[in-house]
C-alpha cells in the first residue's frame, strides 16, 4: 500500500524532527490520508483513518498492510466481476454517463453505481478513465 507507506513515513519524519517537514511531506501526507480516509470511510463507523493507521509500528506493518488489503480486494469485488479487469458504463445521454462515472475521478456527495449508493469512494484506485 504505497498511500500508507507516504503516510507512514512523513508522520516517522514528523516524529523524529518535524522541523525537517517541507511542504513537500506535508502534501503527500495530506493526500495519502484523505485518499485513504475516502476509500475505506465505511470501514471506519466514522472514525478518522489516522486513528487505524497509527497502531502501525513500521510502513509494512503487517497487521495495517493486511487489512488495507483485504478491504481493498473487497472494494474491488464491488465493481469488477470475476474474470474482469475494468468496469463499463452505458448511457443513452452524455450527462447520465458523467454521473456514472464521475465517483470514479472524483469525490461525489451521494454518488451511486448500479442504482446503489457508495458508502466509500473508489477513486483512488482508478488507473484510467476512457
């Protein structure tokens, strides 16, 4: 999980000296916890993602890396059906087709796909929209 290694490591670089911190570190920290906070948001009843993350004691922690694997592979179940690689969208207007695929790039409020609402954003995991 490289987002929990970015954050992993800039909060053991805070800890060591956090003089040392650039914007840099700070940005890639921030983005690394809101990606993760908005994927497994429902995994969390609430609770910040920082809060989870920070019983790790190394950047591969295995009890961390396990769990944000296996909620991963579970949201990838959501939207890929076994033996597929992406998920398709069909639409017979263009603005029906950005909405559906609009939680993909983005955060959404009360984004939805197949006629269901999503309890987490998958964004994060998207290679490429075409």
């Amino acid at each position: 999980m490289d987002l929990f290694a970015q954050w992993y490591n800039v909060k053991q670089k805070q800890r060591q000296d956090p003089d040392d911190l650039d914007d840099e570190d700070l940005n890639q920290s921030k983005t690394a916890r809101e990606c993760l906070q908005q994927m497994f948001a429902d995994r969390l009843e609430h609770a910040p993602i920082e809060k989870f993350m920070s019983t790790a004691t190394s950047a591969k922690d295995q009890k961390v890396v396990k769990q944000l694997t296996t909620w991963t592979t579970t949201m990838h179940q959501r939207f890929i059906q076994p033996g597929n690689t992406s998920v398709c969208f069909e639409s017979s207007t263009p603005e029906n087709l950005i909405e559906q695929y609009h939680p993909f790039t983005k955060e959404v409020a009360n984004a939805s796909f197949q006629g269901k609402p999503l309890v987490c954003s998958p964004w994060p995991l998207v290679k490429i929209v075409r």
